[in-house]
C-alpha cells in the first residue's frame, strides 16, 4: 500500500477541523456549567434521552459514554442524587433497572439542546466546508 504524504493544506486542514471541533466543546461545557451540569452528566443526559426504548441502563451509558460501567454508575449515582434520573424495572425484562429522566433533567436538556442546535446550524457551514477539503 502507498502512504500518501500531507501537505501544508491538508495539515491545516486539519488543524482547523480540531480547533472548530473544540470551539464547540468549550461552548458546550460553559453551557452545560451554566445549569450546573458537568459536561459528562449533560452528555449522559442527552444519551439516556436518545436511547431506545428499554436500552437506557448503565451498561449502555458506560458505552455511549465510553466509560468503564462502574464509572457509569457512579454517574448515574450523581444524577439520581440530583434529582435528574430515575431508576425503574424493565417492562420486558424486570431484572435489568432502566434509566429514565425526571421532568426537572428534561426542562433542563432541552434547553441546552435547543442552544446546541442553534450552534451547530451556525457551525455548520465552516464544518462543511472543511469535511469537503478533508475528503480531497
């Protein structure tokens, strides 16, 4: 197999990508701080919300999240204690303790994610873009 070398371009390329990846990261944790969130118990948050139905449990979060599961369930510890999770028993399978939001996590995720979205429509076309030149 040939390697292909880089160019200056291509390494700015990419430089850019990971400072516009980044860019969003810190906008997203100074969001998530601002409602007292961490940026770990935001993202739990949003994959509980976006997980299947009957898959949101701890082994599942440690996944999403890349965690080790009992680094996930120290997590989730934090999030019940915080009143924003719910443990409840699995309707098909009762010995498995789903993960569901409180009222008070949803109000709160969906905030964030509604200034998320705004940011990543204002994002969008500079990653574009620069997806387009990665790809050349």
């Amino acid at each position: 197999m040939t390697r292909r070398s880089l160019t200056a371009a291509d390494y700015g390329v990419l430089a850019d990508f990971r400072y516009a990846l980044r860019r969003f990261q810190a906008f997203s944790e100074a969001q998530a701080a601002a409602l007292g969130l961490t940026p770990q118990q935001h993202q739990a948050l949003l994959a509980i919300k976006a997980a299947p139905a009957e898959a949101a449990t701890v082994g599942y979060l440690a996944d999403r999240l890349v965690l080790k599961p009992h680094s996930a369930s120290g997590l989730v510890d934090r999030l019940a204690s915080l009143g924003l999770i719910e443990r409840r028993t699995g309707s098909l399978d009762r010995r498995r303790a789903l993960l569901r939001l409180t009222d008070k996590a949803e109000v709160v995720l969906s905030d964030l994610s509604l200034i998320h979205g705004e940011e990543i429509r204002r994002l969008r076309p500079l990653l574009i873009d620069l997806l387009g030149k990665l790809g050349e």
